[in-house]
C-alpha cells in the first residue's frame, strides 16, 4: 500500500469511556471537533423580535433589546409651558413616521423643564414608531446597534439617548447624524437630551484648548457633534405662571381635592425650598400633595 494513500485512509483510534475504543474515519473525527468548537465559540445574536413592544432598552453587552412592559410617561397634553418646543418636535416626528424627511433633534436647555418627558409623550402621540432607549455610557455601540435597526426595514425607530454629553472621544455618534460610508440608516432617526446646547462644558472646551496642538480646531471639531442635529430644541426656565399653570394641570388631571389657594400657596413655599421652578418640581410637589390625600397618581 502506498504510503500517503495509507496513512490518509486510516482510521483512527481514540476513546470515549475506560473501557471503549472504537474506530472512525478521520473525516468524522474531523466533523465532531468541529461541532466542538461551535459550542465553545460565542453564540449566535438572535434576530431581534420588534413586534413585541413598541419600547425597546438596547443592552450592549448582550445586544440584546429589552422590551419595556409600559413605558413610564405622561400624556403630552399634561405638559404645560413648552407648547412651541412640543409642537416642533411633534410635528418633526409625524414626519418620519409618515416615511417624509426629518432632522435627528437635540433637546437642550434647563434642568426639570420637561425634555426627557417630552421625548417619550411624542412617541405615546405618534402611531407606528419603536422608541429604543440608549444609555450614554453605550454610544461606543451604536454601529452594532444600527445594524441591527438596518436589518428590520419594515419599522421605524427613534433612537433615544437621555442626558447625552460628549465626554469620552468617541465619534461612534457622528455616523448616526451624518458621516460614515452607509450613513444613518432611513428608518432611524435619533433623539437626544442634554443640559448643554454643545454636548461639551466651558472647562472641557478649556482644557482641549488648552492641551491641542492647534486650540482652536480641537475645540471646534468637538463643538461641531452638536451641529450635526438639524434640529435645536431650547428649554428655559418657566416663569412663576407657567410652574402653577403646571401644577393646576397636573392636580386637575389626577382629580386632587385641593382648593386653588392651598395648590398656590403650597407650590409656590415647596419650589422656595428646592431654589427653583420647573416641571419637574411640579410634578414632585403632586406627588407629595396625592400622598398626603391618599390617592394614587
């Protein structure tokens, strides 16, 4: 017998137990290390199910999408002294949902005055759109995220990061406004929030500045992120009316038993106390105010 034709055609012996050996072609040997190592290799990312919810939380360590059960938000008519900001960002919105173009939209401004609110009442308002949630500590992900968002084309996300800020060097961020070879894809559009109008602080501006080899384009190239939103959306604080007329909404949609002086007179000692006046404190005065009368928000 030859000696390479022999040595190929061989079976081979190995053991699966003390006291069993048999004997198997070396073309399935080969076959089950193979499957071996399949199991032993990361599994497979299944294909996300977006008929499942209409809110999804994007997990990047598992790219997995939680479906979010009920999505905690208020009615969009209960938001009180940001008519204008709601309706751009509702009609910007209504938009995209009818597959027409629409700006990816910075919502920036003051603290407590409602943008994170509104973000998620417009897509209660809206019929048809998936609202997927991503943390700011995952924007490094957000090209996996968009393959994946690519793949169900027969949907329409908006991408929603909460208190979004330009801290890390990261431009993960700039493919999904504009730049990249694929770009943005047509189905997503991408909402954000932040205290800040350029995603950066004066002292972070400083320090680029101030370490670059070139100052002036270092800091720009970081301002520019916030250029790349086509649409800008400013909150501001509400005046002393705007924080009651919030908190007369808030009290007459929960139906709390409360005469319009006791609503006035203690909304106005309980933003004292918190040194401000914002939707926020509105709302948390409600609750204070429904805990003590026994009723459930």
């Amino acid at each position: 017998m030859r000696e390479g034709a022999a040595t190929i055609a061989a079976p081979v012996a190995f053991a699966t137990g003390p006291d069993m050996n048999f004997y198997e072609p070396i073309s399935g040997l080969i076959e089950r290390i193979a499957r071996a190592l399949e199991r032993l290799g990361p599994r497979p990312i299944d294909t996300p199910d977006f008929d499942s919810g209409d809110a999804f939380v994007w997990h990047a360590d598992s790219e997995a999408f939680q479906p979010v059960r009920e999505v905690n938000r208020l009615p969009l008519g209960l938001l009180k002294g940001i008519d204008a900001m709601r309706d751009t960002l509702l009609a910007n919105t209504e938009r995209f949902a009818r597959g027409l173009p629409a700006n990816n939209a910075l919502l920036w401004g003051a603290r407590g005055m409602g943008k994170t609110s509104l973000v998620k009442a417009v897509h209660g308002e809206v019929d048809g759109l998936k609202l997927v949630e991503i943390h700011r500590e995952d924007i490094s992900s957000l090209p996996r995220l968009l393959a994946h968002l690519r793949e169900a084309p027969e949907h329409r996300f908006i991408l929603f990061c909460d208190d979004l800020s330009f801290e890390a060097r990261d431009t993960s961020l700039k493919a999904v406004l504009e730049g990249g070879i694929e770009g943005r894809p047509k189905n997503v559009l991408f909402y954000a929030t932040s205290n800040r109008r350029h995603l950066m602080s004066r002292e972070m501006v400083e320090n680029e500045r101030s370490t670059a080899i070139n100052p002036s384009e270092a800091a720009e190239e970081k301002l520019s992120l916030s250029d790349r939103f086509g649409l800008w959306i400013g909150f501001h604080n509400c005046s002393q009316d705007e924080y009651l007329a919030m908190v007369r909404s808030y009290a007459e949609h929960y139906r709390l038993d409360a005469s319009e002086d006791q609503l006035g007179r203690e909304a106005l000692e309980w933003a004292r106390g918190r040194g401000s006046r914002s939707g926020r404190v509105a709302w948390q005065y409600i609750q204070d105010l429904a805990g003590r009368l026994g009723k459930p928000l």
